[in-house]
C-alpha cells in the first residue's frame, strides 16, 4: 500500500537514495534535514503521514526528541530511527522515547523497506491491501483496478500515481475532496504550489477509464473540488 512518509535526515547523499527507493516503490516522500522542520511538518495538518523515518543526529531537534514530541502530541504513526549509535542503551532509548523500530548504520535498502513493510503490517492503522467500493476494487500491490459492470469485469493496470490518486478516492466515496487536499496527500509538498499536477493527473485517469469503455466516476464539483461516485458510473 503507498505510504506519505516524512524523512528527516541531514546527510543529503543518503536522504536522495532513500527518498529515490521509497518513491519507487510508490510512496510519497517529504523531506527535510533539520529536527525543528520536522517536527513542524510532523505536527502540521497541511499533510498527514503514514509513517515517519527520523535520523537521531539532527540539527536543531533530535530523532528521539522527534518521538518524545509525536508521542506527546498523540501521534499514532509507526516512527523508524535511523542511527550510528548501535549500543543497547541508544537502541533502549530511542524505543523508550516511542519510535517503533530502529535500523543502525550503515543498512542495506533492502532491510530498510522490509522494516517498513513489517512497521505497516502490525500498526494499529494497517489497512487490508483490497480497495474497495461499489464495483471498483483496487489491488496495490499489483496496481490493478477491476471494475465491475453488467457486461462483466474490467481490469485496468494502472501506474502509481494513478493507483495513488484511485486508492485516495475509493477510501472516500461520496465526499468532496478538495485539490488542495489531494495535492498535499498525494505529492511532494515542496512541488510548485500552484501547479496544475491534480488536474491533470485526474484527466490522464479519466481517459484510461474511458479507454476501456468505463464511464468516469470522477466527478468535478465547481470551485470545490472532486467526487469519487462509483455506484453511478458503473450501474446496477
């Protein structure tokens, strides 16, 4: 299932080589390098995350701190440390301080994504891989969409954004979901604020639907935003 993870780490070199694995396996990466830029965007409701990957040396804020502040604030979100510091009282602390895992220097990406993997799997907040509603299903981790219709089913391969973009959609049926809030939830926070990326990346979905002979389900609400209507395109 794609994640919005919030990165704070302060090396770039690694910060660029984990953000460029995670948006590869589909998730949505913020990232920042200092603990007081994290802790702003953590707290923020501009975007909410999934997951937080917080290095313990930072500027400004530590990871742990980081942890002590998200715990404080009721924040429920798996927290993963990353750090140097290998001892038992560093790896006692940092769990003490509310992270859930904890992954030492120097790791492989490998056993980075599989902790993520594990962290979604036993947090309380995991949802089941199918998507479902009306007669749209969605598969993340294949990134097939099957639509039923009275003809029978449809299936659709859709790219990760696309499958992004459905996934966000299917979880709220019915609701109006202003652009604002599928940007912020769905890309790069440090992206051009006024880009038209929601509009044309709901545009690309419609005609792939409409490709496949499926009306859209997509409905534009004016000067408010989108609606995901399954029930009425697809039919009894």
């Amino acid at each position: 299932m794609p994640l919005r993870i919030l990165l704070v780490e302060d090396e770039p070199d690694l910060a660029a080589a984990i953000q460029t694995v995670l948006q590869r396996q589909g998730h949505v990466v913020d990232h920042c390098g200092d603990g007081l830029s994290g802790w702003m965007l953590l707290s923020s409701e501009l975007a909410r995350y999934d997951l937080a990957v917080l290095d313990w040396m930072l500027p400004e804020l530590s990871g742990v701190e980081l942890c002590r502040r998200a715990r404080a604030a009721g924040l429920d979100l798996p927290l993963l440390l990353l750090t140097a510091r290998a001892e038992t009282a560093d790896r006692v602390e940092g769990l003490d301080a509310g992270a859930d895992d904890y992954l030492s220097k120097p790791f492989a990406m490998e056993e980075l994504l599989a902790r993520i993997r594990a962290l979604q799997r036993r947090h309380p907040g995991y949802r089941e891989p199918l998507l479902c509603a009306g007669g749209y299903r969605l598969d993340p981790a294949s990134g097939t969409l099957r639509v039923a219709t009275p003809g029978g089913e449809v299936s659709l391969e859709l790219s990760g954004k696309e499958q992004q973009l459905m996934a966000y959609f299917l979880e709220h049926p019915g609701q109006i979901i202003p652009g604002s809030r599928l940007r912020s939830q769905l890309w790069d926070l440090h992206q051009d604020p006024v880009s038209n990326v929601v509009a044309a990346q709901v545009r690309l979905l419609r005609r792939k639907l409409e490709a496949h002979g499926l009306p859209s389900p997509i409905e534009t609400v004016p000067s408010r935003g989108y609606r995901f209507r399954p029930a009425e395109a697809v039919g009894p």
